[in-house]
C-alpha cells in the first residue's frame, strides 16, 4: 500500500494550459475518485500520475519518492483502461500474467498469482478463453485481474465502466468497491459519472476547468458543497437554481423576479436585497398550499419506487421528484413548497456558498 501526493501539478499543451496547480494528498488505502464534466482535466491528471503524459511543473510522489522522472514500469502502478487494452491472440490466463512474463517472473509464480487473481474475481473457469469469447464485464474483471498481479502500490482506473450497460455498471461499481475492501491498495479512479464518485469513493475531488473545486467525502460534499458548480453536479437529479433578492419584511423570504416569494425557514448572513441563488434539492420540493409558489408541470417521468416531474416557476425550469403517488397532468398548475431548510444559498455573481 502506498500513499500518493500531488503537489502543484500543472500541464500545458502548448501555450494552452490544461492543469492549473492541482494539489491532492491521497491516504495510504484511500479509494479517491476525480470526477468532473468532459474536459476538465480529469484523465490527463490521471495519465500524468501514470508516467503516460509529462508534467510541465509540480511533483507527483508515491510513497514518498518523487516519480516526475520515472518511466511508467517504474512508477509501481497499474491502470485499468477503458477499452480493457486486452491482447485478443491470448488467453485470460495469458493476459493476466503477461506483465509478470516480461518482467521475468518464473512460471510458478505467474501460474500462483494468476490463480489468487482469477479466484479474488471468479475468473477460474473463463482463464483458457480468449477475450472474443468473453463479454463486457468479463473482459473489465480481465483487465483488473492483470493489474491485481502485479500487486501495485497504486491502482488507477481510467473510466473503467463506461462501455458497460446500466445494470452491469451497477454491478462491476459493487465488484470493484468489494475488491478495494479486501485489497486495502490506493485507488485513483477517474469517473464523469458523480453516481459512481458517490457511491464507490472514500474521498472525491471535484475538478472544473483543469482546477480542483472541492475535496471531500461524498456526504460532505453533498451536503455542505462549496460553490454552485459543486451543488449542481452532485446529486441526481441535479440541485435546482432559483435566483432572486433576500427580503426580511415578515420573516426572511426569496423574492422571485416574477414577484413570487419563497418563505424561508433560515436566512444566509447577508444583507437584505442581496442578490443570491436558491439550490433545493429535487427531493426536498413538495406540493404546497395557498402560500405556495404558483408552477406550472411539464413532463411527468414515472420511475416506479418514485415520479421525476418537470415543472415551471416563472418561466425556469426545475425538477421535483415525488416520492408518493400523485395524480398530476401537464399543463396542470400546482402550488409548491420548498423545504428550506435543507436549502443551499449562493452568492449570485461569485456563486460561492453564503453560510446560513
């Protein structure tokens, strides 16, 4: 096991800057996800830890030995890609063990650690086949098998499950947070998808822009996000935005630019008139009653256990999941609530968090 430190890392392509300062301590054992939206840094962080991209300033370490010169070899990790990168002429067998092969491993050994792998993974009885014979989920256990034999100090996963159907990614997300529980090995493992940042990682980085915007548990950063970008991103479905002005006449209120007011339960430390955003929560939006917020619903997308309802509030679009059953139509119109006090509140021209 190992820990890993990224200290100040940047990368440019060019007189394009890519990275910008990203500064990271990972925990010997840790299972820390980098997630973010489609170029945001997030694969090119991962490669440079890898040895497969150069860093143009800062330090990676491992373990405590600076490895910005390494080659990738040398660097003691292994990698799960997202394509598996399997070598369609060998067998499982042969794949797992080639790695070990080339470093000039004797055959019991190979033979001893191919096995525990296989085992670990219940690959036993596919190890003669090829991976043509093979489908999507077998082939991803494949490739983290090959990577479990060479006993890393560092496991990095590259979008492993994003050619996998819905129901398989569910079940490889349990596969692989299992192997880590019995492994105890640090994990890197870059995802766009924040339902598995949530529900697999012990720590999240989030990054925007090459920039990380916030560090934390899964719950920390659900629960006390940062900054609207972090408040939109985790979370499904995503946190609604509602801006508006703080007003105190008769108790604390956001005021709508329609004229709509959201009664508050607690107010954020500014000042009355104070531009701010609104985030509430899908599941905290509830129907209201003679004091509600007038909305208009759209879509009705029943799920079974609960229905997604898209609705209008002065002429914003926001989401409400109903977890009982409710008759609604479109075009109907509703009063709403809002549970503010599970509410989130912004600055409007910084969107950074206002403590309430």
């Amino acid at each position: 096991m190992s820990g890993l430190n990224i200290k100040n890392v940047k990368k440019s392509f060019g007189s394009v800057d890519i990275i910008h300062g990203v500064d990271v301590d990972i925990a010997d054992g840790e299972f820390v996800i980098l997630v973010g939206p489609s170029g945001c840094g997030k694969s090119t962080l991962l490669r440079m830890i890898a040895g497969l991209e150069e860093i143009s300033a800062g330090q990676i370490s491992i373990d405590g030995r600076v490895v910005n010169n390494l080659q990738p070899k040398d660097r003691d990790i292994a990698m799960v890609f997202q394509n598996y990168a399997l070598y369609p002429q060998m067998t499982v067998a042969q794949n797992m063990g080639f790695a070990l092969e080339l470093a000039g491993v004797k055959r019991p050994e190979i033979d001893r650690k191919v096995g525990e792998a296989a085992s670990i993974l219940g690959l036993q009885p596919l190890l003669g086949r090829k991976p043509a014979q093979l489908s999507g989920g077998q082939r991803q256990r494949v490739a983290m098998g090959r990577a479990i034999v060479r006993d890393p100090k560092v496991f990095l996963f590259d979008e492993p499950l994003s050619n996998l159907d819905a129901k398989l990614r569910v079940k490889m997300r349990a596969e692989i947070k299992a192997l880590h529980q019995r492994l105890k090995t640090t994990i890197v493992y870059v995802t766009h998808d924040q339902i598995e940042a949530m529900t697999m990682a012990d720590k999240i980085v989030v990054l925007q822009g090459g920039r990380v915007e916030q560090i934390g548990s899964p719950l920390e950063l659900y629960d006390r996000p940062k900054n609207a970008f972090v408040a939109g991103f985790l979370g499904s479905p995503a946190m609604n935005f509602l801006e508006g002005s703080l007003q105190d006449a008769g108790g604390p209120a956001l005021s709508l630019p329609g004229g709509s007011r959201i009664k508050l339960s607690r107010a954020p430390s500014a000042s009355e008139g104070r531009p701010l955003m609104l985030g509430i929560r899908p599941e905290d939006i509830a129907l209201g009653d003679e004091d509600g917020v007038d909305a208009v619903v759209k879509v009705i997308e029943p799920t079974g256990s609960e229905t997604h309802v898209a609705i209008e509030v002065e002429g914003r679009e926001l989401t409400w999941v109903v977890r009982d059953r409710v008759e609604l139509v479109p075009d109907q119109r509703v009063k709403l609530s809002f549970k503010t006090p599970k509410a989130h509140f912004f600055d409007q021209r910084t969107h950074q968090r206002l403590d309430a």
